[in-house]
C-alpha cells in the first residue's frame, strides 16, 4: 500500500543534471512508495522563456497557497545561456524572484556523514547558516571620489527639511564612497523567519553583527532582533529550553569554530555570504548542502544548494557515465515531504522522509558513494566504492526497503 497524501506540495522541476536526477528520484526513491500528489511547475529555462518567466511568478504564489515546496536547481541566465539556449530575454534568477514573492530567509545547513570528517573536528553537528538577503552591499550606490571632492549624505525627510552628514573630506587626495541601506520591514522579515526556523527545527539561535561600531545601522538589526524575541518568542524559547544570544560578529566566529555546531548562525547580508561559503568546505562538500527558503509567514520551499552541475550534464548529453551526487536533491524533496507530514498531521509520510534520509546516509557511512565523496571518505575497516548516478539511487533503494 503507497503511502497518501491529502495536500499536494508544489514540485518545481530545474534544468540539466538535476533535471535528470530528479526524474530517477521520483521514479526509483518516491513513487513506488508514496502517492505523490504535487502541483507541477515546470521552471526549466525553456519552460520560463515560453512563459515570459509568469511560471515563476505561478509557483512563487502555489507555494504561497499550499505552504510547502520543492525546487530543482535552475540555470540563471548569463550571455552565453542566452545563446545556448535562443533566449527571448534575459530571464532574472529564479530564485530571485521566488524569494522577493515570498519575502524569504534562506538557510542552509551541512548534510553529515560518518566518514565524512569536517575539517574542523570539534564540528559533531551541523551549522546552518541563515543569510539575510536584502540590501546593505549589495544595494548599495558608490562612487571614485576625486582628490579634492567632499563626501556627504543628505537625507530629505517627507516635511522636505533635509540633514546633511559629513562623509569624507578628499583634500588630500582621491578616495571611494559607498552608500548602503537596509530597512526595518526587511530586517524584521529577517529576524521573524529566523525565530520561526529555531522553533520549528528545535534549534539555538545566533545572531551577530558589530554594533559597537556600527552603532545606527548595526545597533538597528541587533534592537530589531531583541525587541522581537522579548516580545514574540522568549516564552516559546523557554518552554522549548532554546537559547536567543547576541554576540559581536568577531566573537561569534571564534565561538563557533571551538562550538560542537548544532544551532542556526543569523548572520547580515555580506557575512552570510561569506561564512556559508567557509561552512560548506569545511564540512566537506557543496554536493552535501541543503538549503531551504522560509517565509516569514511559515511557508517553506526546499532545494539544493548547489547548482545544475553543467559539466557532468554535458557528459550525460554524450551518452559517458556520471556520478554525480544526489544527496542534497534527496533531503530536499524528505524536506518538503516532512513539512508537508507535520502540517498535515500525516506521520506516514514523514517517516517514510526520514526513512529515507537515513537509507541515503547509511549507503555512503557503508562506503557506496559519488564520486565528489570518495576522496573525503575515511572510515576504518570501509574501502569507498565509486558508483554512477543512477546506481547510487538503486543502492539506496535497496536500503530504504530493509528499514
Ligand atoms: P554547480 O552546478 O553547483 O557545479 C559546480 C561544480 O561543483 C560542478 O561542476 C561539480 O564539480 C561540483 N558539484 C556541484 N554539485 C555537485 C553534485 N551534486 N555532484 C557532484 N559534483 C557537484 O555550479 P555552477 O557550475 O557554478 O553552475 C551551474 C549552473 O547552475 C549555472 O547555470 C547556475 O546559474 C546554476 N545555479 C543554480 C543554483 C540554484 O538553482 N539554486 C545555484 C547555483 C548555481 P566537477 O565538475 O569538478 O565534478
Ligand atoms: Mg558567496
């Protein structure tokens, strides 16, 4: 008997080699045991460039709908995507344009494996990063001041009165101004989906900036954050026995890499760029990150983090064998399974999900594996065995149905 389900969940299908992945994942890893019920958008760039992109836009609002989704990796289109694929236009990132619709965070946490050894030991959990994706640089207007020119900020308020600031006198020669920004609904977004995510996946919270000398535009995110925890969710923290803390962003980084992981590291818009960088590699592979985008409102859509792994796609084209990695693909869709479970109180359907995430793991801690894995493996008594991409769904299948 396949296991029902009463709310469908938006599927999302992508391009190229995660295309083909996910087409075997449903085929060998879901369908056999579930009912999939699914509202199909189909984002591959040929799909958003017959749409005018609207499919985007309709899935952004499907999850808004139904609550819960799960993406494939998507091209973002560049020039030579543009060419390749005889676009109308160049299309924005999807991932983009579902993130403004659903005002999102994205957080993205490390998959562990026994065998797998973080190159940072004392890591025993996994640190997931949430990155707030809004304004400060990567909004922000600058400018090659000459030598002689003076630097100021002028702020005309609704009244028409302005206030002037000082930002740099270049008489002595020439320099470089930048002008940021953030605002205080997107912050509040931010800090609202981080809370929620704490809650809902039983975890700390870690928020850090350096407002000691960023004392406005820093001490702002730092006040939001503490106003909404004293005010929204320090009862629900306490019942559930989970921390909120604020530290400075230096302090932060020296906690973490002597912590055991284990909680949600909130982190401004540049350093969240930076850090979920250094938190992939060390924990080991790209291949093995996960990603899931939360709406401050609670609705969740999940995907990998990597992208459409090109190269091994064009091989896949030529008819050569793969082996590309499709563990993050997997806990993606478990992810969205999960949720879809808990919200409509279907425990069937979220055990198969970690079910299924256990079989996944248990086939690389037995020493099967991809090949981006089998030079990071070291397991005593465990040779690793490399194995295409399609052997290593069979392998798991083969797992998941002696659990
Ligand atoms: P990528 O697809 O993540 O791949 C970069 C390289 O990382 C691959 O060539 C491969 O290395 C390795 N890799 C990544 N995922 C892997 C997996 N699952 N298994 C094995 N190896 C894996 O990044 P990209 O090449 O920069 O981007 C390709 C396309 O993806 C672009 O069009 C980009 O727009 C899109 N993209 C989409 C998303 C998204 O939808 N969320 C995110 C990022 C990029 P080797 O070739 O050395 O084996
Ligand atoms: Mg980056």
């Amino acid at each position: 008997m396949k296991i029902k389900m009463t709310t469908p969940l938006v599927e999302i299908q992508g391009d190229e080699m995660t295309r083909i992945l996910w087409d075997w994942i449903k085929e060998i890893l879901l369908e056999p045991y579930i009912e999939l019920k699914t509202e199909f958008y189909d984002l591959g760039l040929m799909s958003r460039d017959q749409t005018s992109d609207q499919i985007t836009i309709d899935a952004a609002n499907a999850i808004k709908r139904l609550g819960v989704g799960v993406k494939c990796a998507t091209i973002t289109p560049n020039h030579q995507r543009m060419e390749e694929y005889d676009l109308k236009k160049m299309w924005s990132s999807p991932n983009g344009t579902l993130r403004a619709i659903l005002d999102g965070t994205v957080f993205r946490a490390p998959i562990l494996v026994d065998g797998i050894q973080p190159y940072i030991p004392a890591w025993k959990k996994p640190i997931t990063i949430a990155r707030h994706a809004y304004g400060d640089m990567y909004k922000n207007v600058e400018y090659l001041a000459p030598q002689g020119s003076k630097a100021e900020l002028v702020i005309t308020k609704p009244d028409g009165s302005q206030k002037t600031l000082l930002v740099h006198d270049f008489e002595g020669g020439e320099g470089v101004v930048s002008g940021m920004h953030n605002t205080v609904k997107s912050i509040t977004s931010f800090a609202r989906s981080c809370f929620n995510y704490a809650v809902d996946t039983r975890q700390d919270l870690w928020f850090a900036t350096k407002d000691t000398i960023s004392k406005t535009y820093d001490g702002k995110f730092k006040e939001i954050f503490n106003d909404i925890y004293q005010n929204e969710y320090k009862s629900k923290f306490d019942e559930l026995g989970l921390n909120y803390e604020y530290t400075l962003i230096d302090d932060s980084i020296s906690r973490v890499v002597r912590s055991e992981g284990g909680f949600i590291w909130a982190l401004k818009n540049y350093d969240g760029d930076v850090m979920s960088d250094m938190i992939a590699t060390a924990y080991g592979s790209l291949a093995m990150m996960t990603s899931v985008l939360v709406s401050p409102d609670g609705k969740y859509e999940y995907e990998a983090a990597h992208g459409t792994v090109t190269r091994h796609y064009y091989r896949h084209q030529k008819g050569e064998e793969t082996s590309t990695n499709s563990v993050a693909t997997i806990f993606a869709w478990t992810g969205a399974l999960n949720r879809r479970g808990v919200m409509d109180n279907n425990a069937e359907l979220s055990d198969f999900a970690k079910r299924l995430e256990k079989a996944t793991l248990a086939t690389i801690e037995q020493g099967v594996m991809t090949g981006d894995l089998v030079g990071l493996f070291r397991k005593d008594g465990v040779t690793p065995k490399k194995v295409n991409s399609q052997e290593f769904l069979f392998e798991i299948k083969n797992r998941l149905e002696n659990l």
